[in-house]
C-alpha cells in the first residue's frame, strides 16, 4: 500500500505551510480520512513515525479523524452510510450508491511549537 | 474503530447522545494551523501540469493499470503494431526493477521510456512528466503510460491521464472488481485479455462484467485477446476516437 508516500506528500505540505508560516517544530498533526479513500489507518499510523523520522514532524503525535463513507442510492434515492464503495444500497438491497463523501484524504491542522 | 478515542466509530453514541470528537485543547506555547489540505494535493497539481501540456499537445495519455501478469505488456506490443504506422505512439514504462518491458516496447517499433520506481508500487505524476520531457512525443501522439503491475495503490495517484484503462486477464478470477473497487472505480475501461483462454477455464465473463458495473456502472468493456488479436480492431477503435481532434495552425 501506498501509505508511505502519502505521508511523505504530507510531509512536503507541512514542510511547505512551514516556510510560509515560520515555524520549525510540529507537536501534532490531525488528518482527516475518509473510509472510501482507499488509505489504510492503521498503515498510516504505522508508517508515521518512519516518514516523519528527521524532519521537522519528528515526534509529533497524530490523530485521524475518520470520516465515513456516503452515497445516495440511485434506486430508492436514500442517502446512506456505506462500509465500501461497491456496496449495495443498506435501504432498498438493490440499488447502486453513487459515492457522496468519505473520500477524503486531507491534513486538518497541525499544532506548532511557539518560536 | 474510532482512532480518536477507541469508540466504535460511525454512529456510535453514548448514553444516546452523539459524542464529538472536538479538538483537544491547545497546550500553552503552541498554536494550531488549520492546513486543509488535500495529502495528495502535491501529486494532483503535478498531474494537473501534466494534463494541461497533453492538451497543449494534442497527447491521448492512457494510464493502463492492472495486476502483475495480466498481459498489459504483450497488449501494448499488439497495439504498437497495429497502430504506429497511422499514429505516433510513445510508452511510459514503470516496473519496479528492470528495462526489459521498454526493450520490449522499443522492438515493437516506438520510443519508450523506463520509469524504477525500486521501492515504489505505482507511478506518480511527478514521474510522469519528467518521462514526457525525455520522450518528447510529436503533436496527436497517444502516450500509453504502462503503471507498475498492481490494483490498488495506482488508482489513488493522478497522473494526468485522460484515461485509466484497466486490464484483467480471464486466468485471475472474476471478482476481481469487487475485491480491488477503487482501481475499477476509477477506471472508464475495461480490457478482459486472453479470451482465446476462455474455453479452458471456469470463468463466467457476464459475472465479471456485472461485478466491474457493480463498482462502476459506467466503466465500458471490451473483450480481447493480445495474442490472437481477437478484440484488438474494437480496442484501436476505443483509442482513436479519444484523441483530441487536431488543432488549427
């Protein structure tokens, strides 16, 4: 999976926000993940510390908010939670849900130490 | 599970109230940056580039993805073949040691380009456009980009292709679109390479097709075969009618 190199993109986006915004310590990072978006949590918790070792993300705590997975069906028109995108509709058994959210893949915020 | 707090996550409540997952508050001498950014926003720009020179150019770019040893090189050769002499073809190769797929590609008569990705499971678009600064297709040239072999982490990264075109080859099972959604999902094409394998095999191909609509209603299908050309004429077809109409000097 490919958990590493959206982490290593993270790590540019916050290396990036870094230069514009002066500060040089990370003390935490929330990320938010939708259930669709095809990123593993537990990877990306597992491959944190690894991306983030020498940079200025290094011993930063991480939190994940997850999202979940939204469609509305194109049968019974009913909006509802999806565990996968291939899913039939949970209200009507049938219909094909078009995916509405849960897809996300985005850096929330990130607390900085004050220089 | 939630990661927040070890809750259940997804509808859960307690005491049969919603709980939140407010912020925890800020600890004195720091600060919170709201970033709001896209983790792949990097890879999209770059693949945004990409596909605004493809225009510029009159380039079809085809991002042809599927897992190891469904014939997408075999594929690309019958295809060279059959269209080099009335369309400019260019190949991007990405294997992840290697230049044997470019040999390949560079025997069946057009210029590609080698892409290692060594420890990486897909093609980003970062790749991609160094690639085309070494190929230098001409003008209405059609950019086959052959991702690393590999149903999963390719549907994620953009390249800046027109389209992704997935390849799945009757030997490997016809759930495969349900067990890897994302890569059909993104796909608006369907190639099911070796047909001519079909009499040998338990592998019920109006399954298959109803389980890549389940995941994408609208992904087309076309059945082929690399190595008897079966299918290939409706395949070049496919190809020919995406290129962008030619523009006026």
């Amino acid at each position: 999976m490919h958990e590493l190199a959206i982490l290593e993109g993270m790590i540019q986006g916050i290396q990036e926000a870094a230069s514009l915004q002066g500060f040089t310590r990370v003390a935490g990072v929330r990320l938010e993940v939708g259930r669709l978006s095809g990123a593993e949590v537990e990877a990306l918790r597992f491959a944190f510390d690894a991306a983030s070792q020498d940079t200025l993300v290094e011993g930063a705590s991480l939190e994940i908010l997850e999202i979940p997975g939204t469609g509305s069906c194109q049968d019974c028109g009913a909006e509802v939670e999806i565990q996968a995108r291939f899913e039939l509709c949970p209200a009507c058994g049938q219909g094909f849900v078009v995916v509405t959210g849960g897809t996300e893949l985005r850096i929330k915020d990130i607390d900085v130490e004050e220089t | 599970m939630c990661t927040t707090c070890g809750c259940g996550g997804g509808g859960s409540t307690l005491d049969g109230q919603a709980h939140s997952h407010a912020p925890a508050p800020l600890r004195p001498g720091r600060r919170r940056v709201s970033l709001e950014q896209n983790l792949l926003a990097k890879n999209d720009a770059l693949a945004a580039v990409n596909r605004i020179r493809c225009a510029a150019q009159g380039w079809l770019a085809l991002n042809l993805v599927s897992s190891p040893g469904s014939g997408k090189t075999t594929l690309l050769e019958a295809t060279i073949l059959r269209l080099k002499d009335r369309v400019p073809v260019v190949v991007i190769e990405g294997d992840q040691q290697t230049s044997q797929d470019a040999d390949r590609i560079k025997a069946a008569g057009a210029p590609a380009v080698q892409i290692n990705t060594g420890k990486g499971c897909h093609l980003d678009a970062h790749m991609v456009g160094h690639a085309l600064e070494v190929l230098a297709p001409p003008p209405g040239a059609v950019v086959m980009i052959e991702n690393v072999g590999n149903l999963v982490c390719p549907a994620a990264f953009d390249l800046g292709e027109a389209h992704k075109v997935v390849i799945l080859s009757v030997t490997e099972g016809e759930d495969k679109p349900l067990k890897y959604p994302d890569m059909f999902a993104a796909a608006d094409l369907m190639l099911l390479n070796k047909v001519d394998l079909l009499p040998y095999l338990r592998f019920d191909v109006e399954r298959c097709v109803a389980h890549a609509r389940r995941v994408n209603p609208g992904i087309e299908v076309l059945r082929v075969s690399a190595q008897t050309g079966e299918g290939l004429d409706d395949w070049l077809r496919w190809v020919e009618a995406r290129r962008p109409a030619p523009q006026q000097a």
